[in-house]
C-alpha cells in the first residue's frame, strides 16, 4: 500500500516510442538489474547532466535495484538526446 502512495506522489509522463525502442530498454535494463522506469529515468538524469547517481526503488518508486556502479547501458543503449 505504501508503494502505490509514493508512485502517485512522482510525475506520470506516457510517451510513444519507435518502433524497436521498447525493446532496447528492456534489454538494457536486464543489463543493468534495473526496471525498465529507472533504465530511462537513469538516462535522462545523465542527459540533463545530474550524472552517475544511482535509480533505485526508494527514489522512484519501484522495487528494482539499480546496477553497480558501472554502467553498461552505454552499449547499445537508446541515446537520449534534448
């Protein structure tokens, strides 16, 4: 129940992808031990230049750990441009 209180304290955005994209964040999130929210939240903290912090559950509000403190996702990532 806590859970479904923080998810609905974070802004909500849908976004429609090309095709293929989905795709590519789902296997760069595998990667990376991340849900697919925190691969591409993690991708644009990077664009807008909030750097190598962590995504994790708490943050977020999912339950998926973030990955280590390499980042493999750079390889053959979507690359998220502004």
């Amino acid at each position: 129940m806590q859970r479904q209180a923080q998810a609905r304290e974070h802004d909500k955005f849908i976004v429609r992808m090309p095709d293929g994209m989905r795709g590519r964040i789902a296997e760069a999130a595998k990667r990376n031990h991340r849900s697919m929210n925190n691969e591409i939240v993690h991708h644009l903290a990077q664009a807008f230049g909030d750097g190598e912090r962590p995504t994790t559950g708490g943050e977020f509000g999912d339950t998926t750990p973030a990955a280590g403190s390499h980042d493999s996702a750079r390889q053959g990532a979507p690359a998220v441009h502004g």
